[in-house]
C-alpha cells in the first residue's frame, strides 16, 4: 500500500515518478506484489467513495507521514514500513525483497533449525544482554541480508555452520541473531523487535552483513561489514578487537 499525496508532497512525486514507474520496480512488482494507491490530494477532487476509503485506511494502519509504504502479506498482517522516498528503484527492490517471504526462505529456515540445533543462539536483545551478563560474556550478533546475499551465506556455511565455530562460540561468546535469511518466517513482533535492535545501532539493511561485536552491556566494540573467508580469518578479527579467545 502506498500513501501519498499526488498533487502537494514533493517526495511522493519524486517516489512515484523516479522510482514507482522505473523499469526495474514495474517488472518487479508485476512478478511479485498487488499494488494499492492511497491518494490524499489538496487540490484534485475525489469521489467521497474513495475518500472515505482511504481516510478509513490511514486511520487503521496509523498512516502518519507521506510518502508511506506499507507491505501486508496475504492475510492483511503488516510485514514493514517505511516513510520516505527511496533514492532509487534498486533500494526500494531491496528492501521490499528483504521483506516479503518466499518459498525458498521457508526451506532454507527449516534447514538453517536443522543445521544450528547445536547453538544456543537469542533472537531477543535484552534476553541476550541479560544472558552475557549472568555468562560474563561479549555479545556477537549477527545481521544478516536476504536469500540471495552471498556474503549472508557465506557467513552461514562459512563460519555460523562450522563445529570450530560452535566450539568457539559455546566457550566465550552469547549469540544473538538479530536479522536472517529464515526471518519472514518469525512472528512479526519478533520481526519488529530484531530491526529495532537493527536501529538502535543504525543499521541498514542495505549494508548487511555486518556482524556486531558487543560488551555484556550491550555496547558496540567494533563491527565486521561483509563475507567471512574462514573460522580463522574471523579468529584473527576478534583478537585484533581485543577479545583473549579460549580454544
């Protein structure tokens, strides 16, 4: 759903002329998406049919900024959001790819349960701080990009997945797994709570994969942006942050 005002909001035209009738957002939303346009014009008239519509529409999903897109997925539960115009249709296609689930991200979930049964990871940033605490463990948390990131997935298979790793990370660290590939399977209050986790330490998605080397307090030490060649490559990148590893 977009929110918009066609005939007064100048970011709403930028959205829709630059990005919203681009090529690459028309063949996307053709394969992938049911668009509905809300319109809030100052100037043009509407029906009052459709006037009403809208106004009962802004008001059950807190419409509060324009331009706003909201994603519902196919039971009308609201995936995401976001207010503002995205720079470019590749952006915007990003994200909303980010957003929606997809037949393989329901397999790869299943199989990513199955591959780190072994690990006692937090999908819940303050049970992970409370945990590091009792623990008196560093916090790594791991945000990860959608399914068909290859440096997500090399993290995955690379490192997450590896018997050093889980060594490694049963001795001296608490996990949180903030974003993932299985996330459009979670319930939605916890997807809602990983990006704000996302947002307290100004994250985007964009930029993803970045893993977060925390304090038990939560406090960021030092960040990794990118692909993981190796469980020693990734060894070497703790001890330069300080961390004294036990084997």
């Amino acid at each position: 759903m977009l929110f918009t005002g066609s005939d007064w909001c100048p970011p709403c035209q930028s959205l829709e002329t630059n990005v919203l009738a681009s090529p690459h957002f028309v063949q996307f939303a053709e394969q992938n998406l049911v668009l509905l346009k809300l319109d809030y014009p100052r100037y043009k008239k509407q029906s009052s049919k459709l006037t009403r519509q809208n106004e009962r529409l802004a008001k059950q999903y807190k419409q509060k900024g324009y331009p706003t897109i909201v994603v519902l997925n196919s039971q009308g539960e609201e995936m995401d959001r976001l207010t503002g115009a995205y720079a470019s249709a590749e952006e915007l296609v990003y994200w909303l790819t980010w957003v929606m689930p997809s037949e393989r991200r329901l397999k790869d979930y299943e199989q990513w349960k199955e591959k780190n049964a072994s690990l006692h990871w937090h999908f819940d940033f303050d049970e992970a701080k409370q945990s590091a605490r009792l623990q008196k463990h560093p916090i790594l948390a791991f945000f990860l990009g959608p399914d068909w990131s290859q440096a997500s997935r090399q993290i995955e298979t690379i490192l997450l997945e590896s018997d050093e790793f889980k060594k490694l990370a049963a001795k001296n660290f608490c996990l949180l797994l903030s974003e993932s590939l299985s996330d459009a399977y979670r319930p939605l209050q916890q997807l809602r709570q990983y990006r704000e986790t996302a947002r307290q330490f100004d994250l985007n998605p964009s930029s993803y994969p970045i893993i977060l080397l925390l304090d038990m307090n939560g406090k960021a030490l030092a960040s990794k942006q990118g692909s993981v060649e190796s469980v020693q490559e990734f060894k070497q990148w703790l001890k330069n942050n300080g961390m004294a590893i036990k084997e």
